[in-house]
C-alpha cells in the first residue's frame, strides 16, 4: 500500500523536512495569519487553531484554580536548581493536563521573567530571580529545562524568556529608553539570557516595551547579532501585548504601522500580540507591507517557519508519539508538598537574636495586614489550597495558643448629607485572576449589589494605608469597597486586583474635610441620590477614626509570650506591572504596628511577606528577629509556621541588596551600573542586607579552600561543616575579583554556588570548576570579551560580604593595556566614563551613538588611548539636528580638536576631520554640547 499522508504528518523524517513540508503547502494567506498571536486553523490541511503565550510564572495563571507556587523572586531566594527545576516539572505538567480539559490553556508559556533586579524599585520586581547575572541564569535554566521536559524530539511546553532587554522600570515604559553601554550590555543583560538559551530548553524570548539606546527593543538588531548566534535550535520571538502598535502610536519611531511592522519582521520578530483576539489588524499590516514592498516575502516565511518548528517541537502533529500528550497530573499529593518545600526554602533569615525557632507551648499573639491574608499577584493561577500565616500558626501551635489582630485602624466616612452605609451582603465577592485570561484588560467589579450610600447607620470600614498615601475600605462582610463600571462604589471585591485596581483612594485635603480621590479612574467619590460614584467634582468626607489598630496590637502583645508581626504588600498596590515604587520605605501604618507591639512585648520577630526588599533599619536596630518571604503561594502559611517552630532551618538567602535607605539607590532610569555602582557588584556602601545574606538555626564552619587553574576552568574544592546542633541548609557562595585589573571591575561577582543539607557535625567536601572566562569583561577597545593578566581573588563564605576563605590566583590570559586609537579608532558608545550623555540609536537598524539630552553638554572619557609615535588628524562622524559642537581635549583641559556638526537630521552622519599633533599615551575626553549625535572617532598618523 502506498503511503499517502504528507511529510509533514511523518515523524520519522526529520524536524526540518517535515517543517518546510507544511511550510510549502500553506499559502501566503495562511503563512500570513500565522503571525499572529492566534493563529486560525488550516482545515484543508487538518492544521487546528493556535496561539502564543502562556503566563506560567510560578504556576499556570489566567486560566483558573491551578498550584501557586511561590513568586519567582522567592524561587531566586531558594538559590537551589533542583528544587527550581522540580517547580518547573510540575507548572509543565499542570499546564498539558489542564490543556487536555481546556483548549485554551497554551504550550507556549510565557515564562520565566529574566530581567535583572538591578533596582528594587522596580514595579515587577516581584517577577525576576535576582540581581545577578549568574545566580538569574542558573535558576532560569533550572525552571525552563523543568518546562520543556527532558524527551530529545518532544517538548513538555515551550518556554518564552521575558522580557529583552534591559528592562527594570514600569515609569514610561513604552517610551523610555535604556542607555546600556556595551560593557554593561555584555556583562551584566545578556549574561541572564544566554545560559538559558544555550541549554537548549528556551522556545524563544519576547521583547520589552522599551527602547534600548534609542531603538525600540521590538527592532532590537540584538536578536540575529546575539541571540540566534548562541543556538542551532530554532527560536521564536513573541512580541508584547500591544508592543508592535507602540513602534508607531507612543514610539513614533515610524510614521505608518506597515513600515513598524516589517521593521519587526526584519528585526526577527516572529509572533505579534496586538488586538487581542482580533488578528485582523495585523494581517492587514503585514500584507501592506508586502503590496509597499517594505518587506520581502522570504522574512515573512522564516518567521513562520520558526513558529511551525516550535509546534512540531510540542508534538502538535503527533499526538500518539508525543510522551505529554496524556499527562493528567494535576493538584497532586507530589504538587502541594512541592509548593510547600519551595514555599519553606525561600524564607530568609535576616536576623535572630535567639528569640527563634519559638519553644513549644509559646503564647503568640500573630497580628499584622498580612498576618490571615495568602496574597496572590498578577501572574498567579486561582488558588486551590490556602494557607496564611493564622492558618499555618494555629496548626503547628493549636488555636489555643496563637491569639490575632490585624492591626487595622476602623473608621466611620462622613459626609455633610450624613454617615456613609455599606448595605449589607451575601453574596460571594468577585475572585480575581482568571477573568484576564488571554487579553488582560480593565477588569471592573460587580454592579448587581447595592452600590454605599448616606443616611441611614454608619458603617464602620476597616480602613489601611498600603503606603504612598493609597488607601483600602473593607465593610464589616469582608468585601472591599471597588468602583464598578457604571462608577458606583459598593463593597464588593474579594481582594484588590485586575489590570486596574479598582479598590484603592487616596484622602486630598479639602478644608476642614477631605476629598476621596479614586485612583483606577482618577475621579472624585461624590454623593448622589442613588448612591456613592465617581464623578470629576467629589464631595468632602470627614473620617471618623473608631479605633486604632496600633492599640489592638499593642493589647494583644501585652497578653503574649512572643509576637509575630506579619507586614509587606498587597501585590496589586504599590509596586506591580504598571506601577514602580517611590521608596523602600515600609508604609508607616505597618511601621505604627510593629512599634506598638515592640513597645508592649520586647520578644517580637518581624516577619516580612512582600515582592521586594524593604528599608527597614529601624526595625533591624529595634527588634530581635526579622524574616523575610516572597508572596510564598498556596503554601506560604505552613511554610512560615515550619520556620518558626524550628521544623525547618531556615536556608533562603536574599538574591538582591537590601539597602538602608532611598538615598543609596541610584535613579530607577539609570541603566549604567558600572557607572552609578549598582548592586553588590559594584555599591560600595555597607547594605542593611547584603547579597546573598541570610542566617539558619545552626552554624557553619569553612575549611581547606583550594583554588586552581586548570586549563580552561579554576577548580575550587573547600570543606562545610555543621558546627552546631541542628540539621540545616547552607548554602556556600563562590566569589571571585580581579585584584589588579586596569578597567573599573566588580568588587566580587558571584561564580558559584551550593545549597546543601548536612546533620550536625557533618562535614561535606564541595568542589566547583568555574569556567576561566567568567572571570573576564567585555573589552570595548577590542569589541570581544577578555580576561585580563593579572591576580584573582577567590572568596568563598555565606554571603557576598561574610567571606569565611580566600585564595589569590593568578591568570595569564589577555593584555588590555591600552587602546590602539590609530587602528581601531574609537566607537562613541565605547567609553570608560561619560558624564551627561546618553547612547542613541545610530540608525533605524543599528548602531549606536551618543548625545546629551535635551540639547545640553556632556563628555566622554577614553582612558589609556595610544596614539603611538603620532597622530596627524582626528575624524569625527557626527550627526546634528541644531548647533552644536564637539571638542577633543586632554585631561588638562588642553584643545586638541573641535567641529561644528552639520544639522541635517538625527540620522544624516557626516564626518569632518580636524588636524592634530599628539603621541603617546593619554585620556581623551570628548566633551559635546547641542543636539549633536557623535558615532564614531577615527584617527591617522
């Protein structure tokens, strides 16, 4: 019998046949529709539906009541890739079984986030795994090699790294550009990506909203100049929702959508989110762009040939082959001792007087906003299971033993026509997180309830300030008080959430009273006949404090033998996707409830639940304890409880710096973290907590370090030994510097670590070959990568700046001396320092450039530039939109050259050269002034 089924439809012949197989059946109708993020179905050929994207963060979200692990940022503080990598096993596994129940559910996941923390106050800080390079890229391949499965031909699901590039601040995020110089491009962003994508276990990478170096990162020439040069295996580029309309609409980078769009085709983006459901828009795009000639039709054919490899990868064509097909597990016994392992491991111990682990029998009096709350965040699925902190305490320590108190203050809303009344409700609150599933949109509460109103018995609100002036209302149900669609306010809401918060005000002083601003729609709460609204013109309230949660929790402290204050964030309010910090200040409420209960039980522990570090120094002076979690998932609360009691050691330790106060983070728009000294690799100052810091219940001791190159690796081998009397985690730490380097370094940088779990007075024996390239930095004089000749330190201890051993290395590898200007010349973006400037795009497509903003002046450093036995004339290639000028000069001040760029145009480059009598060694600095963009110097003899 003949067989007659397409090649495509036959798994024994290879990936790439097969893909070109369908390839050439499609027409270009079909291979234009696959562009989009929701592909229809080809039915002629039997082809089903599909589309990109899947949130799978730290569980399936979106898509309902699935396991919640713990936020990524509390799977970065484990420091452990088993653990991460079992995480991903299981969100995998989840995803598969609930796609075989729901068509909807994606294989294209969206996950993990591997933007650097670089700044805590980053909105989305909750979203990434840490500020360093290293430990980032080890947990991401650790959770994608869980992602993908380990078959050889077929993948578990298809993971997506989020976002490139250089992407840490929410503040006009679609239109702010990142300045990254290359040093910084190479060393410290792309070093999160690479691993991932070198282990083979990554579908693709989706782009952020932001321009780096003046370009939208949707054009970034990045993808084909790095990221398609680190794989032979086929990688998809998913843009961002919304992203490729941004090129033309906030960007205004082109002026048509048919030149944005093909732009993104050639800049290698495969798959565009834009419109939702509706691919229409993007259809018509693509084949304007087409008719204009802007964009040839081979481009469009690559990027669906990536696609339809991603697919085959999935096992979408063979069903009966592929070995996650059938996979139901699902809310497993296996998946919720999971999230409570991890949920445990996470929890940092940042200090402990003795007053932990608590003896049995301890009266607890647990009080704090998050003390009875299981927080989830934009990117949790529904929960199945819930612990809090009550539940978890009362458990380990019976009901009888742990009082509680929120702590929160109740008030009573005036108005001039009367009290504010909550009607009383039944009805069950509005559950947040699967309503966004595949378009996130304006979600809006529910208007079936009775909206408040005034007149009638005042209700008393429980009312918190979240910090930066926000403001929640809860009615005695329970409900928070939300705006719905037709602007009434009624208590309605579960928890804050949605795309737009609907439950937060702020007070604006107005006279004797107060305006109650609302902040999802920026209007005023007014008094109308049918009840409370939203109007432009709100009406004044005066509120009437009933009790102070202050004083409830400095009564329940009085009566206890220990308290436990549970403080942090809501994940919807201040600090979320849309929303950056202003300051790393605790909300003074929460800062009111730990003092009252200080200053009436001095045996009180802090324990923090937030997405972010906290400045918190008063209360490290002040108290005891402090513990530190990220939102922990449907675990959080045993897990919390566990630690407490001293059933587990605690072993977390903090992937970023804690700082002491707002005054020693840099600007959250300053990319440049050699430059302004950012993160443990280079901030100079003493942290309240520092990278990688985080204590146990037992003690440690480090012994025998040898250190060593080896051809292409520096074996490191050194002893841990449990030197107390408890069994527990300690997770060793690698550091390296480079002692004597001639370019500005990091004081250590992270190159290996180990979790391990040893009884007491054990010892183990760890061993580490850290590849000698690590220790090297992105030579700008020579556009490669370099490890310069010199000494090495090799630290090991348990944190960044607990260094237990040190061993001096020394490495004979490159000489990085000096610049050899009259060859190479100098690229403006390669500078050692700069001074007022920022790097811009050279072109549309690449290249960068550097300028000063808003027309001002600047100056750029080149350090140890040689210019040999002479050099005759200096060239400049400069662009210029007004006067301006450029000025080469010495560190004394001393002239050597200076042009007056023509002003034709951003991109309109000419060069003018100027004559120059100049040997020898030097610092140039390039000093410029005006809108003028300098690419390039060159130099002659």
């Amino acid at each position: 019998m003949t067989d007659t089924r397409p090649s495509f439809r036959d798994a024994a012949r290879p990936l790439d046949e097969r893909v070109e197989d369908l390839l050439a059946r499609l027409t270009r109708d079909e291979r234009i529709a696959m562009l989009h993020q929701f592909a229809p179905a080809v039915e002629r050929l039997g082809v089903g539906a599909f589309r990109t994207g899947q949130e799978a963060l730290h569980g399936v979200a979106w898509m309902g009541p699935a396991t919640v692990f713990p936020q990524a940022l509390g799977l970065g503080a484990t420091w452990n890739e088993d653990l991460v990598r079992r995480v991903g096993e299981a969100v995998g596994t989840e995803a598969r079984a609930m796609r075989a129940a729901d068509p909807r559910v994606g294989l294209n996941v969206w996950a993990p986030t591997v933007n650097l923390l670089r700044n805590p106050l980053w909105g989305r800080n909750e979203e990434g795994y840490s500020e360093d390079p290293r430990l980032t890229s080890a947990i991401a391949v650790a959770y994608t090699r869980g992602l993908r499965g380990d078959h050889p031909v077929y993948w578990r699901t298809a993971p997506v790294l989020k976002h490139w590039l250089a992407h840490n601040n929410e503040t006009d995020r679609d239109t702010c550009s990142s300045s990254v110089r290359p040093r910084v491009l190479h060393e410290y962003d792309l070093r999160a990506f690479r691993p991932a994508v070198e282990s083979g276990a990554v579908a693709g990478v989706m782009p952020s909203y932001n321009l780096v170096n003046g370009r939208p990162n949707h054009l970034s020439p990045l993808l084909h100049e790095q990221l398609r040069t680190w794989t032979d295996q086929s990688l998809v580029v998913c843009s961002d929702a919304g992203a490729p309309s941004n090129l033309v609409d906030s960007e205004h980078y082109y002026d048509t959508h048919e030149e944005a769009t093909a732009a993104a085709l050639r800049a290698g983006v495969d798959s565009f989110t834009d419109h939702g459901q509706d691919s229409s828009v993007i259809v018509g795009r693509v084949r304007g762009a087409l008719a204009r000639g802007l964009v040839e039709e081979k481009v469009v054919d690559e990027a669906v040939r990536r696609l339809l490899s991603m697919r085959f990868r999935l096992g979408e064509f063979d069903p009966e082959l592929d070995p996650y097909a059938t996979g139901q597990a699902f809310d497993t016994p296996e998946h919720r001792a999971l999230a409570q392992e991890a949920a445990e491991q996470a929890v940092v111990l940042l200090k402990n007087d003795g007053l932990l682990p608590l003896a049995e029998g301890t009266r607890i009096a647990l009080v704090g906003l998050l003390a009875d709350a299981c927080k989830l965040d934009w990117y949790s699925g529904t929960l199945i299971h819930r612990s809090t902190p009550l539940d978890g305490l009362r458990a380990r320590f019976g009901a009888e033993n742990v009082s509680f108190t929120e702590g929160v203050d109740r008030v009573r809303l005036r108005t001039a026509e009367g009290w504010v009344h909550a009607p009383s409700s039944s009805a069950t609150g509005r559950a947040r997180g699967a309503e966004g599933a595949l378009d996130p949109a304006l979600l809006r509460g529910r208007t079936d309830l009775a909206p408040l109103t005034v007149g009638g018995d005042p209700t008393v609100f429980a009312m918190v300030d979240w910090g930066e002036g926000l403001l929640t209302f809860r009615a005695p149900d329970g409900h928070y008080v939300s705006v719905a669609e037709d602007g009434f306010l009624r208590a309605s809401a579960d928890q804050p959430g949605g795309w737009v918060v609907q439950e937060t005000f702020r007070l604006e002083e107005h006279g004797a009273g107060h305006l109650l601003a609302h902040v999802g729609t920026g209007l005023h709460v007014s008094v109308t006949a049918e009840g409370l609204k939203v109007a432009a013109e709100g009406d004044v309230f005066d509120i009437v404090v009933v009790s102070h949660g202050a004083d409830d929790v400095a009564a329940a402290a009085a009566d206890a033998d220990v308290v436990v204050v549970v403080a942090g964030n809501d994940p919807h309010i201040n600090g979320r996707e849309t929303e950056d910090r202003t300051t790393l200040d605790l909300p003074d409420h929460q800062r009111r409830l730990w003092q009252a209960a200080r200053a009436a039980q001095p045996r009180t522990a802090l324990a923090l639940v937030s997405s972010y570090p906290y400045a918190v120094a008063d209360a490290h002076a002040a108290l005891p304890a402090l513990l530190w979690t990220a939102h922990g998932g449907q675990a959080a609360g045993a897990a919390l409880a566990r630690v407490l009691a001293g059933d587990v050691s605690p072993a977390g330790r903090l992937p970023q710096t804690w700082y002491a106060s707002d005054a020693e983070l840099p600007d959250l728009l300053d990319y440049d973290v050699i430059g302004s000294r950012q993160t443990y690799l280079y901030y100079g100052g003493a942290a309240l907590y520092p990278f990688g810091h985080g204590l146990a219940y037992s003690s440690f001791a480090y012994g025998d370090l040898s250190a060593a190159r080896v051809g292409d690796t520096v074996r490191v081998s050194f002893t841990v030994t449990n030197s107390g009397a408890r069994e527990a985690d300690e997770v060793a730490q690698v550091y390296v510097r480079a002692a004597d380097s001639a370019v500005a370094r990091p004081l250590r940088q992270l190159a290996a670590h180990s979790r391990v779990r040893l009884a007491p007075g054990a010892g183990r024996r760890l061993e580490f070959e850290v590849p000698v390239a690590d220790l090297g930095f992105w030579d700008v004089a020579r556009g490669r990568w370099a490890v310069g000749t010199g000494r090495y330190d090799v630290l090991v201890g348990a944190s960044s700046t607990d260094v237990r051993l040190t061993a001096g290395l020394w490495i004979d590898q490159d000489d990085v001396a000096v610049r050899a200007v009259l060859d190479d010349g100098l690229e403006a973006a390669d500078y050692d320092e700069q001074h007022g400037t920022v790097i811009v795009d050279r072109t549309r497509t690449t290249g960068d450039a550097v300028t000063v903003p808003d027309a001002g002046a600047g100056e750029l450093v080149f350090r140890r530039c040689d210019f040999g036995a002479g050099a005759a004339t200096a060239s400049a290639e400069m662009a210029a939109t007004g006067p301006a000028a450029v000025e080469l000069r010495l560190a004394d001040g001393t002239l050597l050259a200076s042009y007056a760029p023509v002003a034709d145009g951003p991109y309109s480059y000419v060069t003018a050269a100027a004559a120059l009598s100049l040997s020898g060694v030097h610092d140039l600095h390039v000093r410029l002034s005006g809108p003028v963009r300098l690419a390039r110097v060159s130099f002659t003899g």
